[in-house]
C-alpha cells in the first residue's frame, strides 16, 4: 500500500488547488468491491456517507479520473481522495500523563505500557498516548528519520509524530517498550529490531487446549484482502503478506483455555494475535480475532456467567509484553527487562485457574 505522493504530484494537486489526503494503490488480489465500502475499510473514522459526497464531489480519483461511489475497485487500481483543504497538520500536545519508566540512561527509556493506552497520536487519538506523555516528560526525543523498522511497517501515522519510536504495541496490549533518546541510539535500536536481534517474549491467555507443549507458527501476515482493519494469515510462499514466525510453548493449562508464552522472530502488526487465530486459538477476550465469545467450554449457564464476569474483569484481550532483551545501542552491553503480568491478567488468570482446579474439565 503507498501513500507517500511524489513531489511531481504534490506540485500538480497545488496548481489545480487540491491536496491530495490518501493515496492507495490496490494489491493484485483485490476482489471486485464498491470503492466506498473499500475505503470505509481503508480509512479510519471514514463513514459511507462522507466517502459518497467526497465522491460526489468529484474528490476520490481512480488512475486520475473522478469516479461514482458505486465504482468497483480493480487490482492495480491507484486511489487517492483529494480536497480543496491540505491534510489536517497534527500537533504534538505535550501532556502531563503518568509513565511506568523502568529503566533510564542517556540513551533510552524502557517503560512498562499500561493496558489501554495507544503509543502514538492518529486520526481520532490526537490526545492522550504514550507520545504525547514522551514529549511532556523528555525534551529533544529523535524523530524517525530512520527506515521503517518491521514494527512500524503499517503505521500510517508520519514519521514527525513518532519521536523516540523503534516499535509499538497495540492499545490494549500491555508490556515492555524501548523509546530511543538520541539519533545514534534510534538508528541502531531500529536496526535490531529490523534484523531480529531483539528478544521479545509475551504472555497471552488464549482459548483451547493444546496437544503439544511447544510449537512454531510460520505463516505470512498481511491485510485481510476483504476486512483491511483486520490482519490475515497467508501461506508461506504466498505473494500476499510479510513473512513471519511465532515459537509458543504452554505455561499453564487450565482445559478450556491455555496460558502460553510466545516469542517472535519477525514483528509484524498483530503478528501474536493473528497466528493465534489462525491455529484455533484466539486470544481471550480479542474483540478483533473472534476471542471476545465463548470458543470451548459447556453449554451450562453458570460456566456462561464465569466467562462474562472473566471478560468484564479484563476488557481487553490478554496479551502482554513480558520481556525485551537486547544489545544496548551505545555500551553493546546485553540487557533484558522483565516486568509483571499486569493485574487484569492476574485476577482473569487466578479465576481460570480456580475454575479448572474445582471442575472436572473434559474435552
């Protein structure tokens, strides 16, 4: 997906009086699809009726020429929507919200994300996350001038609001982050990250038992080719998606679901989650990955009631970053840094373990 225009396309758009907002070029797969449901997928906040008047308008082209919100998107198709107004210019708030700091030099900061929080200002989330708190708390954080670790790969967010950047977690997923404080330290953390020199391990609470005690996912991760909010699972020597690998091995059983720690060998958006579902294991409570409804278990009411009151103890699905471990850009000194299962996941986690100890779970 590119939307980076080029310089000759900004100078025209300016000369005619538009901006361009978005630019997509479709993959070679894409299915026959009305291009306002296509860019209700694509762009976030975007409702059908305002795609249809920019439409109307005569403000969403496809390979330069204005279409009706009934066209039927193409492989190959390069979509931009275009506006008499340039793209809304994004402003760093410094605010003073609380941070986890676990560890600081000269270098780096290591924080322990909490569970809710998203890392970085976007369309709808202009305020309250993790940077917005990096800027208030440190002054001069390096902005990703860097090329794109696997982390950020899909971010569509640009690279001036990212200062300090190298990876991310999502919103509702908890854990261990390192936030770059010079150019040199960015560069090099970037670059680990990018060639898989980093050793992150994560714990999920995921649905269903497992025959195994350890085990790899390898399966190529990309946009799902009908939902694009969604990650898809695609086979390895597939031509959709990026190559990527989860090692799992099981921590605890508790029958209808599993504590499992997993570790990755790529980082790709929504790798954990993604694999999880596509082996029938989605995480516990996942809204996204089909976790947030009963996937195993008996059909009696007083299991159903358990279940409600797990997902209302931790609205949000049970992943968290347990530990990072790495070379440190300056010192080349190996460090590792672990933090605690925040307490959500304990209480859910303690609830499953006395359910499975006081119930005869078959499967």
């Amino acid at each position: 997906m590119n939307e980076e225009p080029d310089l000759q396309d900004e100078q025209e758009e300016e000369e005619q009086g538009l901006f361009e907002h978005f630019k997509i070029t479709t993959d070679k797969g894409q299915s026959l699809l009305r291009i306002d449901k296509f860019l209700m997928n694509r762009i976030e906040h975007a409702t059908r009726s305002k795609i249809q008047q920019a439409a109307e308008n005569g403000n969403i082209l496809v390979n330069d020429k204005p279409v009706k919100s009934n066209y039927k998107v193409k492989p190959h198709d390069v979509i931009t929507v275009v506006f008499s107004h340039p793209p809304r210019e994004i402003e760093l708030i410094p605010q003073n919200i609380p941070i986890d700091i676990v560890y600081e030099d000269d270098a780096l900061i290591i924080i322990n994300k909490k569970p809710g929080m998203v890392v970085h200002p976007g369309y709808g989330n202009y305020k309250g996350t993790l940077v917005n708190a990096l800027v208030y708390h440190f002054q001069n954080l390096p902005i990703s001038k860097v090329p794109e670790t696997e982390d950020l790969s899909e971010s569509k967010v640009t690279p001036n609001l990212r200062p300090g950047l190298v990876h991310r977690l999502d919103k509702n997923t908890s854990g261990i982050m390192v936030v770059a404080k010079s150019e040199l330290a960015m560069t090099r953390l970037a670059k680990d990250f990018f060639d898989r020199n980093m050793d992150r391990k994560y714990i999920a609470l995921v649905w269903g038992d497992f025959q195994e005690e350890n085990g790899t996912v390898v399966g190529n991760i990309g946009r799902h080719l009908k939902d694009r909010k969604l990650m898809d699972v695609f086979p390895e020597d597939s031509e959709y998606g990026k190559h990527a690998v989860t090692h799992y091995k099981v921590l605890e059983r508790f029958g209808y679901v599993s504590l499992i720690e997993c570790k990755l060998e790529t980082g790709r958006t929504h790798q954990i989650r993604a694999h999880m579902q596509h082996i029938g294991h989605s995480l516990f409570n996942d809204d996204t990955y089909g976790g947030d409804r009963i996937l195993k278990g008996t059909t009696f009411a007083k299991y159903k009631q358990f279940v409600e009151n797990c997902f209302e103890l931790m609205p949000r699905h049970a992943l968290h970053a347990k530990s990072l471990g790495f070379n440190h850009p300056i010192s080349g000194k190996y460090m590792n840094f672990d933090s605690e299962l925040p307490d959500d996941m304990q209480a859910v986690i303690a609830k499953w373990r006395g359910y499975a100890t006081t119930n005869k779970i078959e499967e």
